[in-house]
C-alpha cells in the first residue's frame, strides 16, 4: 500500500473531498485528539490494507467507502448536548443519513456505516466488509485513546483531503 499499488483508495478519498461535508468531519475530535476525518481516513486504510494482506475476496470501493463514511455525524459528541447523550447508540443512523442525503450508497455501504458499532448496536453485521471495519474501527479507536500516531501514509491521505480539490483547474 505504500507505494498507492492500488488506486481505489485515493479515487474514493478525492471522491467524496469534493464535498464540503466530508472534510468538515476535520473539525469535530473522535476519540483523544483525533478528528473524525483522520479517524475515518485510518480505519479505510488499515481496513484496506486488511483485505489485502489477509487475500480477502471482497469490494474494495464499497469498504473503502463505507469506512470513510462510517463516522460522518457531524456533530461534537463531546458537547454537553443531550441529543448527544446516546451517542455511541445513535451516531451510526445519524452518519447514514447524513451520507445517504449527500450520495447513492450501495447496500455494503449501507451496512458498514449502520453496523460499525456492534456489539454496541445489536445489530449483526451482514457483509465481510462490515465485519471487517466494524473490528478495525475498534483498533483504531484504542490507538486514538492512547494517543498512538498513524503511520506516514494515513498522515499523507489526510495531507490531501486539506486540498480544497485534488488537481488545479
């Protein structure tokens, strides 16, 4: 993955940087203090990079999308907003509605962002993708709440997501 061998992850990342809403998830903090955007931008990566060192017959776009928009609430859950009490419960129906206003998901997408939080949200996961994002947004989670820096490739497709848009027209 170092070398971008496979494009379908910065396709799908300047894809969905074209809108506004997506980089806007910079400005609400996940977990220590990392942001949404690098939360979601790591848990695609290191779910990309997953599927591909285990040999995992799966859809890459559909994983690598749904782990970027699996935290797309928008929203500083740390406030001290009662709407936001039951965050950890609610945040994946607020994300996919969000994402389904904005862009057409497919149904593994639709299951990643729904069902990332299992067990927490009793609902089982139906796709190998959303299994695998659903554990490695767990890891990167931990990492975050130790204060763990990403690795310089996570770091790189976050430098590029701060470019208003990929090329210079």
């Amino acid at each position: 993955m170092g070398n971008y061998k496979s494009r379908i992850l910065m396709d799908c990342l300047e894809n969905l940087s074209q809108n506004e809403s997506f980089t806007d998830m910079q400005e609400y903090i996940q977990h220590g203090r990392t942001n949404c955007l690098l939360h979601s931008i790591a848990v695609a990566y290191f779910s990309y990079s997953a599927a591909t060192f285990l040999h995992l017959k799966l859809n890459q776009k559909s994983l690598i999308r749904g782990a970027l928009l699996h935290d797309f609430f928008l929203y500083d859950w740390h406030d001290p907003d009662a709407t936001h009490k039951l965050h950890g419960f609610t945040h994946p129906k607020t994300a996919f509605e969000n994402a389904l206003h904005i862009w057409e998901l497919n149904d593994i997408e639709k299951d990643i962002i729904l069902k990332h939080m299992f067990p927490l949200v009793p609902a089982l996961p139906r796709y190998k993708e959303s299994i695998l994002v659903c554990v490695i947004d767990k890891i990167c989670s931990m990492a975050e709440i130790l204060f763990l820096p990403y690795c310089k490739e996570v770091r790189i497709l976050y430098f590029f997501t701060q470019i208003k848009y990929f090329n210079c027209d």
